[in-house]
C-alpha cells in the first residue's frame, strides 16, 4: 500500500495540474472538427463517403511537424503575447484563433457555404496542431530529466485532460442539439466561447525554464565545421546555417542519438499502433446514429460515460507505467484495443441496447486511456528537450496520420460493404496486430531507455 501511495504522490505535483488543464484545450478542438461537425453533417444527411472525406483536415496534425521547428526557436508574433514565453505564448494565440474561427462558422449553412465549413474546419485543425505542438513540449520540459515517473504521471493527467476535453465538453453540443430551437452552426458561438475560456489556466501557469542555446550554439559550430563554407558573416553563410540548425538539427539528432535501424522501427510502430482505432473512431458518430442512438444518447454515453472512464484508467495506466514500465503498458493497452473492437461489432448485430453500448463505452474507454497513457509516456521519452517541440512532433503526427488522413477511407469502407457494420469492427481489430508485432521487436531497446 506505501508503495501504491508514493506512486500516486506523482500526481499531487502542480506541474501536472497544468498538464491537464492544457490537456483539455488539447483535446477540445476535436470536437469543433470531429464529433460535432460529424452529427451536423449526418443530420444535414450528407453520405458516410462525404463525411469520411471532412476526415482530410485532420492531415494538419499529421503535418504539424514540418513547421514544429520553428515553435522551438520563436515566440508567437502576436503582440502582447510573447511576454508569456516560448510555450504558453504559442498556446494562447492559437486558442484565440481558434476561438474566431469558431465564431466564423457559426454565421454558415451546410447546404450553402459546405466549401467554407471545410475550409474553416481546416483552419481549426491546423490552429489546433500547432497548439498541440507547444502543450507537448510544455509537458516534456516541465519534467525534470530522468523522472521517468513524474513523466508517466503526466501522460496520464495529458490523456485525461484531452478525453475531458473531447469527451467532458465534446458532450455539451450533443444536449444542446436536442433542445428547441438551436440549430449547430449556432452551437458554434458556445464551443468559441468554451475556448477562450480555456485561456485562462495558460495565463496562470508557470513558464518552463529549459536552456536551449547550447545545443544551438552547438549545432551551429557542427554545420559551419562540416557542411557550411565561405565567409560565416555573409548573408548567404548565415541563412543556411540557421536552415540546418532550425530545420534539419532535430531530426539527425534524433537518428544520430538513436540509431537509424531503432528509429526507423520506432517510427513505423507510433504509425502502426492505432490504425484500427482511427478507423473505428472516423465513422462511430455516424455509426451510433445509424443504429439507433439519440444525440442525448451519445452526449451521455460516449461522451459524459467515456470520458470518466478514461479519466479513471488514464490515472491506473499511468500508475500500470510507473510500477511495470512503459513497454508492457503498450503491449497490453495494444491487445485490449483490439478485443474491444469487437464490441462495437456486437452493437451492430443486436442494434440500440443501452446495456450493451454501457458495457462497450467501457472497455473502450479502458483501452483508449491505457494505450494513449504509454503512448504519450513513449514518445516523451524519445524526445531530447532542446528540439522537443519539433521530436515529439515528428513522432506524434505518424500516429495522427493514421488516425486521420487514412482513416478518412473509412466512409467508403463501410460503404464498399454495403453498410456491413460488422465485417467493419472485425477488421479494425486485425489492424492492430502489425504494430504490437514491431513493438515486440524493439523490446529490450524500449526497456533499456527506459532504465536512463
């Protein structure tokens, strides 16, 4: 039991408070362009294949990586705001984008304006990308190098800020959905204001104090030693050395100190993990409405239910993290997701049952939390702190990419098997299988990291 208790100390710290706070404007977008905008479409009765295809604006965070550099050497250019640092000033002026743009689309018509929905939802995803990219390294900075406990306790508090975010708040729009007399581009207004309210805790929280410019300076002597001749004060000597070490330092970092054979590996595993997931979660708004559940029901169940479920066992998976060690977090988070796919067939055979969707929520919501706990714990890990906006980027948008730009051929899955939701789950479940086999084979290198 002591033990159990100094392992749950880890959250009492406040860095992780702020962890999760930021976690919830993490995850809080995802609503705006993925569950709301989905139930807006389906109601406006637009096809599984159309509304698979909005799934293409998620490819903003599947990208993010290629400008991350720049979030590790530049403050925001939004005046007044810089004052708040590298990390939370970047936080803040994407959340205010954000905001706008939601203020923006509620003035829309889907049957009018469809193109500027898209276009303003892609704004939305890549406002949000880019503030992912910040609240990432904020949460690899602020822990202290080899707390590799304090770090476990943060991915968690990181994953149950996001499910609060996309699963607490992403429920609100369902209720006011059926209310009298609201219609979803006025729902809009309130998820705008939601998100400047989430502001707030980035204004609050403490700057993390990380010294970057000596492995800068560093990397500027390695390029000007071997790669960059001519006269180092002209113009053309200065450009390209700021080119090498804002651009490409981080990624040969990253092979140099791993290894290309062990970071090609990790790479393909982040990209592997959650295919099965991506493609559930792309058509399970339309799927639930398809079988038989209400906006209240989706509001209360895979919204308000899941996100205490993930609250809950995001908590026991960073715990699971810290006791047992990352690799066996993943590797049995990897197995649960695939079996739980498999309820979501079961819902498809039986139709509308509310014990049965119970029952599915949760294990899902198990499965989400503890995978997404060791995946984010993972990657951390990989990251070195003087380019961890642009490392965890690279790593973290492989696993978006198959959560959004492929998972987008969803709709036409389904459609391609005449709406056999069934055969559909099944598949899914087998998508899981070709990651756990990588993450098998670069075991002892995850433990051995680990052990740092």
């Amino acid at each position: 039991m002591s033990q159990f208790i100094q392992q749950f100390s880890h959250y009492k710290d406040k860095r992780v408070l702020s962890i999760f706070l930021f976690g919830i404007s993490s995850g809080f977008p995802w609503v705006m362009i993925g569950s709301a905008l989905t139930a807006w479409l389906k109601e406006e009765d637009l096809t599984r294949s159309a509304i698979g295809l909005f799934g293409v604006i998620f490819g903003a965070y599947s990208v993010n990586f290629l400008w991350s550099p720049l979030l590790d050497r530049y403050r925001t250019p939004l005046m007044g705001i810089k004052r708040l640092g590298l990390r939370r000033g970047w936080v803040y002026s994407m959340q205010l984008a954000i905001a706008l743009c939601c203020l923006i689309m509620s003035t829309f018509n889907v049957q009018q304006d469809l193109f500027f929905i898209a276009l303003f939802g892609l704004f939305i995803a890549i406002f949000s990308a880019t503030q992912d990219i910040a609240i990432d390294a904020f949460r690899i900075d602020s822990i202290p190098s080899g707390g590799r406990e304090t770090m476990s306790a943060a991915s968690a508090a990181a994953t149950a800020g996001w499910w609060t975010g996309y699963g607490g708040l992403g429920a609100i729009p369902f209720f006011i959905a059926d209310l009298p007399n609201w219609q979803w581009s006025d729902i809009y207004l309130i998820l705008g204001g939601i998100m400047l309210l989430l502001g707030i805790p980035v204004l609050l929280a403490k700057e993390p104090n990380i010294d970057r410019d000596s492995a800068v300076q560093s990397a500027s002597r390695y390029y000007n030693a071997h790669f960059i001749t001519g006269n180092k004060h002209s113009i053309k000597h200065q450009i390209s050395n700021w080119l090498m070490v804002t651009l490409f330092e981080p990624f040969r970092e990253f092979f140099s100190r791993n290894g290309t054979k062990f970071a090609l590996s990790v790479l393909l595993f982040i990209f592997l993990f959650k295919m099965g997931e991506a493609f559930l979660g792309r058509m399970s708004i339309v799927f639930y409405k398809e079988v038989g559940f209400s906006n209240t029901d989706i509001g209360t169940y895979s919204k308000l239910f899941n996100w205490w479920v993930t609250i809950l066992f995001a908590g026991i998976g960073g715990l699971v993290n810290i006791r047992y060690g990352i690799y066996r977090g993943l590797m049995i988070s990897g197995i649960a997701m695939a079996s739980s796919n498999l309820m979501f067939a079961a819902i498809a055979m039986t139709g509308p049952n509310i014990p049965l969707f119970i029952a599915t929520i949760f294990v899902d919501g198990f499965t989400t939390a503890w995978s997404s706990v060791a995946m984010v714990a993972f990657i951390s890990l990989m990251c070195n702190k003087a380019f961890s906006a642009t490392q965890y980027a690279l790593m973290a948008s492989l696993g978006v990419l198959g959560r959004t730009v492929l998972a987008s051929a969803s709709g036409f899955i389904v459609d391609g098997m005449d709406g056999n939701w069934v055969l559909f789950f099944i598949i899914t479940s087998v998508m899981v299988t070709p990651g756990l086999v990588f993450l098998w084979r670069i075991k002892h290198h995850v433990e051995a990291l680990e052990q740092r």
